[in-house]
C-alpha cells in the first residue's frame, strides 16, 4: 500500500486521513512524538503523537486523532485536528501505539 494524506473532498479543508492503494503515491512525510517530551525515542507500545509533517493550507491542526464516523459502515476514522502533547483524559482520541 502507498502512502498516507487527507482525503479529497469537497470540503474547504479536508480532514479524514486516507492511504493510498498504489505503492507509487507516496503520501506525506509524517512525525512521532513521545508523550514525554523528555524522551526522544519512540519505543514499543507507549503513547505518541502522530501528525503530518507538512502543513497544508488549512489552518487546523495536522495531528490525528480518533472521531467517532457519521457513516453506518464505519464506526471511526481517523481524522486530522487533534492535539500535540498533553497526554490526559481530555486528549486520550490523539495518542496512538505502535505494537
């Protein structure tokens, strides 16, 4: 599978984070982030960050998150317009794991 991006909709500033099925695309360089920000290795199953290295020209934010679909056949999506850093309750649908 190729690479990752936001979808192309017609929205004004799409936000749904897709993957490319054809290897060829590469998609967008994206960045880890350490819930700690006192570490600055990303090591197996602890909470990160993971955001779009390269902004668009939308002003929301590039770090994904969980949200909940408006979609029958989906029940969630993973989304742009999360929050960097702030590990808590209020920000658990933005940190990921890589297990």
């Amino acid at each position: 599978a190729g690479g990752g991006d936001v979808s192309a909709t017609n929205k004004t500033c799409p936000d749904d984070v897709i993957q490319y099925s054809l290897d060829l695309l590469q998609g967008l360089p994206v960045t880890f982030s350490p819930a700690s920000s006192e570490d600055d290795v990303i090591r197996v199953s602890t909470d990160l960050n993971i955001k779009f290295s390269i902004k668009k020209a939308c002003d929301r934010s590039s770090v994904w998150k969980i949200q909940k679909s408006s979609n029958s056949e989906v029940q969630w999506l993973v989304t742009t317009g999360g929050e960097e850093g702030n590990p808590g309750c209020d920000t658990f649908t933005n940190w990921f794991k890589i297990e």
